[in-house]
C-alpha cells in the first residue's frame, strides 16, 4: 500500500512545470523551443502550440511579434467584440438623443449643425459661419427630437451595416471611416444648403458605411443586389419632397464612404497603414475646403 502510493507520488513529480510558472505542472511543450508551457502560456500555432517568447520572435522568422497576429482584410487588429464600437456609437447616439429629450431645445439649438441664423429676433447670430465649427462634428450625434423614427431607423442601420463593417476593418480604421464620412456630409450640406436652414442625423456617417460596405462586398465577389437595392431605397426617400431629409449629408457621406473603403480594402499590403489614413486625411483636407469656402461665402 505504501510502496503503490510512494510510486503513484513519483510519478506526479515527474511531471514538468510550465517554464513562466513553475507552479503548474503540465503536459505540454512548445512546437519550436520543446520547454513546458501551461494553459495560460499556450498560443495556437499551425501545428500544436508555441510559448510567448518563440511566437514574439516571429517564430524564427524575424517577424515583429505584431506581424504574427491575425488581422482583418484591411489589416486591423481581430478583437473579442468586433462590434464593440457599434455598440458605443449606437450608446452615444441614443444617449444624446434623451437628453434632447429632457433638457429641450437648448442642446438641439448649440449642437445641430447651422450655416449662419438667429434663434430668436435679438439673440446672437450664430452657426459654423461664426466660428462654431464643433457644429459640423456634434451634428452627426443628434437627432430630431420630435421624429422616433429619425433615429429608430439610423441606429438599425448603423447596427445592420456598422456592425459586421467594423469586424471586417478592425477599430480604428472603422471610427476613421465613420468619422470621416460624417465629416464630409456635414461640410456639403454646410455648402450647399441655406445658410438658415438645421441639419442633424447620424445619415452621412451611416451612408459613408454603406459606400464603404458595397466596396468590401466587391472585394469579396459577394452579391451587391441586396445592398444595392437597399441603397436605391434610400435615396429615393432622400429625394423625395416632403421627408425633409438633409441630401447633401447622405450624398457626401456616401462619396467619402466609397473613396475611404476602397483604400482600406485595396491597399496593397506593404504601404497599406499609409495609404488608408492618408485617404482619411485626403477627405479632412476636402472638408477643411469646403468649409473655408462657405464661410468666406457668408461672412
């Protein structure tokens, strides 16, 4: 009995402890270096697994450790919640929307975005003419506060299209291609429309993601009818009279949309971080010109 349980203890002893903590004992080695490596050490390679240090070295490659990373078709990084900037978006849209609500027109009226106008007979002239030119960016987060359907309809759109664009983009490039295409909607409709005349919605931004998903979907041999048609859909209600809907906003979303997502899906991979943001930056140039432009039109 004591010799069996003497045989049965050295046995367990016999088994190796992970090389980062040698307090747990495990069964598996790395692929490459051969040491033991615990559950929590253990980073999945083509065949078996390999420690932290051999897949920081590139494997023997002389990679950087980052270059061994998975990576989305536009070269993001892969995250747990590929939606989680969705998410948040939808959380801030939503969240500015009830304090319309409860606060009333004072945030509409310092917030939406407005060429040059008076509010009342003998208040302040203001508007991005005026120097506000946040209004360009705080516009893409409000929505009219008399209309549910306003925002019900751009948060299911920015859930249906935002979501499995921001998996397929990775974080950073996603909020680039968001921002920027928001950007370049506020800046048209800042344009083109009356100096007088309020605009608000996240539409250029989400029609941006719409320009930005039909390229991706190309890139991919998918089917565009469906989006296509969803597409055709919404400019037919963009133009209708009577929907009072801000067309400039949707179309310069929509340009930016398509320029931004096709340097992020084609970029050949060696230039591919420099070419991405530096369309990003093409279209801020085009925003900071149309701007100037109008309010030296105005002013």
């Amino acid at each position: 009995m004591d010799q069996a349980e003497g045989s049965t203890q050295g046995a367990a002893h016999s088994v190796p402890g992970c090389y980062r903590h040698p307090d747990r004992e495990t069964g598996v080695r790395c692929t490459r270096c051969d040491r033991p490596i615990c559950p929590e050490c253990m980073i999945s390679a083509s065949v078996g697994f390999q420690c932290p240090e051999c897949v920081r070295g590139g494997s023997g490659t002389g990679h950087a450790p980052e270059a061994s990373a998975p990576r989305t078709i536009a070269g993001g990084t892969m995250t747990a919640d590929p939606r989680l900037l969705t998410k948040l978006l939808i959380g801030i849209n939503v969240a500015v929307f009830l304090a319309q609500q409860a606060i009333g027109d004072t945030v509409t009226e310092h917030f939406e975005l407005i060429g040059r106008a008076q509010y009342s007979l003998f208040g302040p002239v203001e508007g991005v003419a005026e120097g506000q030119y946040y209004r360009l960016l705080t516009a893409m987060f409000l929505h009219s506060p008399t209309n549910f359907t306003h925002i019900l309809f751009n948060m299911l759109s920015l859930w249906w299209i935002g979501g499995p664009l921001e998996a397929a983009l990775g974080r950073a490039r996603y909020i680039s291609l968001y921002l920027v295409s928001g950007l370049a909607g506020s800046a048209l409709t800042y344009l083109l429309a009356a100096p007088n005349e309020p605009s608000l919605g996240a539409s250029g931004a989400i029609f941006g993601l719409f320009g930005a998903t039909g390229v991706l979907m190309r890139r991919l041999n998918y089917d565009l009818r469906p989006l296509g048609a969803l597409l055709v859909i919404n400019l037919i209600i963009t133009f209708t009279p009577g929907f009072n809907i801000a067309w400039q906003a949707h179309i310069g979303g929509l340009v930016a949309g398509v320029a931004v997502g096709y340097a992020m899906v084609h970029a050949p991979r060696e230039k591919r971080t420099l070419i991405q943001y530096g369309a990003c930056a093409v279209v801020l140039v085009a925003v900071v010109v149309l701007t100037l432009i109008r309010t030296a039109q105005l002013t």
